[in-house]
C-alpha cells in the first residue's frame, strides 16, 4: 500500500477522533438547520443483503407493492456524513486513500471500524440516519418516478447472498433471520420481481450480460488452503438492479436541482474492432461500430452455448471494454454515460463507508434536500475525480498483487506444470494469462509473441514470487507435451 501512495493506518489526530465520537456519538452527529427533519421510517421491513462475512453495512432495501404492477422500492443508504465531518482527519484519510482496500490477508477500511462496522453501519435492531431513495418500478421495469429525503431506518434482518438467492431459487427453506421477521419473506419476493424488471429492461436496452471469475483464498488456521470463486446469484443481482437504479436516480436528482455530480462512467469502447474479432471467432457476427445491444445478443449466446467457458469470454470483454473512471459533471452537461451497463445518468452513491466518491455524493445530495448551494465547486469535483480514479486504480493493484500471492503459495509446489490458459491482457507493459482450470492469472514472459486478449494457449508455470506476487508463465505446444 505504501508503495502505491495508500495509507495502511490512520493518523494519530483521525484515532484521536474516533476515541471522541465514540464517548458521545449523539453528540458529534451534524446538525443542518437548512435540512428537513427525517422521516421515520423505522417500522418498514428493512433488511441488509450482503457478503456472510460483511461488517460495513452500507444500504437496506424495502419494497411495496402499489396499485396495478407497480412496486416501490427504497434503498436506506447509511447517513456516514452525519458523523464523518468534510474537512476533518478521519475524512482526511477517506479522501486520501478514497477506498477500503480488500486483501487476502487483511481489510484495510476506509473509515476507522468503530465508524464502518458500528456507528455508520446499518447494523440490525439499531436505529441509523439515512438517505433513502426511493423509485417506483412498472410493470415493465422502468422507473416512474422517484425522490431522495433523509431518514431514521431500523434493520430488522442481516441477511446473506448465498442463503438468500437459495431460497428464492427455491432450493432452500427461508433463512432464519428472515423467517423470524412476518412478511419479510413476501416482501422479499415483491423486491426480487422489481429487481428483475429492472434487470429485463436495462438488458433490453443493451446493458451487458458480464460473467468473471474472482477468486477469494480459503484459510484453514494461517494456512491457505484453496481458492474458491465468488459466483453470482438471483440475490447479488437483485442488489446489484437496486444500487444501479438508486445510481441514476441519484444522478438525475442532482442535475434537477442544479448540482454538479461525480459520474462514474465506462467510455464506448476504443478496443472494438478486437471485440468484434473476438465475437467472430465465436461464430457471431457484431456490427463495425460499438453497440451494446449487439454485444449483449452476443454474450448471451456465447453463455447459452458454453456456460462453463462464458467467463472466459467476459473477462475478454471486460478487458477490452477498459476500466471505468469518475469524471466531473457540471449542471446540465453530458457525460459519456456507462457503456456495460447501458446508462447515461450513472454515479456512486450506495456505498458511503467504503468508497469516498459516495461520501461526496452524500454531501451533495444532502445539498439538494436543503435546496443549498454546492459543498464542492465544479474544480474541486474536477480534481477529485481525477484523485479518486488513480486511487481506485492503485487500491485495485494492491488487492490483485496480495491475491496473486495467496495465489502463489498455492502454486510454489507445482513448478514445471503445464496448463490451458486464456490471454487477459496484450500491451507494451507485458502479456498476461489466466489458467483455465484454477483462478490464477499470470505473466507470459515468453512465448508471448503474435497474441492478443481472448487468444486460448497453453502455458508451464516457470517461477513465482511470493512476496511479491510474481506468477510467470512460458508458452508451450500443448499441455501434454
């Protein structure tokens, strides 16, 4: 982290803080005269779906079931702005490293944890300040019509991805935690069939049908013993639908009342005339120029034709598709839109502990409740976003080289195997491969030569490093040879 320009901990005036706010929390939380008073929404069946091992919980969701097919769907997001204070060295630190950073052997918060997995954590049977977007959902998923306000929200259910998506797949009884609370179960399935109208027309309109494989270490004691991949379910993506369409309302909350905005966005394509390539290797045709409608046909028909080889070929795309970056918006100007997942109004809002650009967000919406001028000026947001893209990017390279680590103890005994493996990345800086029979990614140090993203070769595992994350492969004929 250091070596990335991170900070691995906080300052002694940021500890100095926290030990502060937690004496008198009631105290310390900030208090605007020009903000309507919350509402109490305490008695609603809010419930967190996240990771098992979760601490930082960031948002709640609700559904109600209106009139005809319409449904409301509220999404409470943790209010860390009552606590954390701009301008102070907790929220110093936060705009410094701008994210949590999730390594293998350690969480890195970006909030000090009595703030990230207590006092701004939407944790159950706790009364917690939020702002809550809300949406009304047709029947044919388009969002009708939508408003951001401030709230008290209690969390009646921490529940979990895996048990959840069990039981609405109908493979599992309901999880305990949910069966213990009435009507949460059938207002659990009321969010599920609005989650899936959203996901039915965003697709429709060409957001991409994306699988990758990411890989988290199993440990038995301080040893690791396997990788296995974190798989996406009818309860990530019922999440996943919710957060996207609190994102654009979000946007377009802020443009209505004059704002400007950090957009996080995903330019169209510059490598499109691989991924064409790439498609017709696989049998399909896309058009000359970018289209995500077209892409999306594409990708669905690779995953109906090969389900077990489709990551492979998302992670291609993705590749190709490039990273996404945060860019200033000013009040009734354009940005380029997010192209995967087919928006033109798109920020980060729904994840305040962990991501700054959310905290920012925060600050600006609650700008617009109170019908006020703008925290942070159009340059400041400029600036910000450029900060915040590059710390994304080094806390992403941080999480990637502690991974291939964990990755390279795993693999120290098998030096000399041959494997199946799949290009991930062809520049000036270097070929890289990911074996196809274990979620290990790679250098190809020789051998490289004449290939590009999505070539499939065969690779022999030559040298790791440990510490430093180094795993280097060499191309070969085959893997029998």
């Amino acid at each position: 982290m250091i070596e990335r320009g991170l900070l691995p901990t906080f300052s002694d005036a940021a500890n100095s803080e926290i030990r502060t706010i937690q004496a008198s929390p009631a105290a310390h939380v900030a208090r605007d005269a020009e903000l309507p008073e919350p509402r109490d929404l305490r008695d609603l069946l809010w419930a967190s779906i996240d990771n098992d091992d979760s601490r930082d919980l960031d948002q709640l969701t609700v559904a109600e079931a209106l009139p005809g097919e319409a449904v409301a769907i509220r999404v409470a997001i943790a209010d860390v702005d009552a606590l954390v204070k701009d301008g102070s060295a907790i929220d110093a630190h936060a705009e410094h490293n701008t994210t949590s950073v999730y390594t293998a052997a350690k969480i890195f918060p970006m909030l000090p944890e009595p703030l990230s997995t207590d006092l701004t954590s939407l944790n159950p049977d706790e009364d917690r300040l939020a702002v809550v977007v809300e949406m009304v959902v047709d029947g044919d998923g388009a969002v009708r019509s939508s408003d951001v306000y401030r709230a008290r929200v209690r969390n009646r259910a921490k529940l979990a991805y895996n048990s959840v998506a069990a039981w609405l797949e109908d493979h599992a009884e309901p999880p305990r935690a949910m069966a213990a609370v009435p009507g949460l179960a059938e207002n659990l399935r009321w969010q599920d069939k609005a989650a899936q109208r959203l996901k039915r027309l965003r697709h429709e309109r060409g957001a991409l049908s994306l699988r990758t494989i990411r890989a988290r270490p199993v440990f038995e004691g301080d040893r690791i013993s396997q990788l296995d991949v974190d798989q996406k379910s009818r309860a990530t993506e019922l999440i996943e639908d919710f957060m996207i369409a609190a994102n654009g309302v979000t946007a377009r909350y802020l443009a209505a009342k004059s704002l400007p905005s950090l957009r996080r966005v995903v330019r169209t394509p510059k490598r499109w005339d691989r991924i064409v390539e790439l498609a017709r290797t696989h049998g399909y045709s896309l058009p000359a120029e970018p289209d995500s409608v077209a892409l999306d046909e594409f990708l669905m028909k690779a995953q109906a034709t090969d389900a077990a080889r489709f990551p492979d070929v998302s992670l291609a795309v993705v590749k190709l598709l490039g990273a996404g970056e945060y860019v200033a918006e000013r009040p009734g100007a354009g940005s380029p839109g997010h192209f995967g997942l087919a928006v033109k109004d798109y920020t980060h809002s729904t994840a305040p502990n962990r991501r700054y650009p959310d905290l920012v967000t925060q600050r600006l919406l609650k700008a617009g409740i109170a019908g006020g001028e703008a925290p942070y000026s159009y340059e400041e947001l400029d600036a910000l976003a450029r900060h915040v893209t590059e710390k994304e990017d080094a806390a992403n390279k941080v999480e990637r080289q502690v991974g291939k680590s964990a990755a390279a103890v795993l693999l120290e005994s098998r030096i000399g195997e041959r494997f199946a493996a799949l290009i991930t990345g062809a520049s000036d800086k270097g070929t890289w491969a990911r074996l196809l029979s274990l979620p290990v990614e790679g250098r190809v140090v020789r051998g490289f030569e004449g290939v590009d993203v999505g070539d499939e070769i065969h690779v022999q595992l030559t040298s790791v490093n440990v510490e430093r994350g180094f795993i280097d492969f060499s191309r070969v004929d085959s893997a029998r040879d």
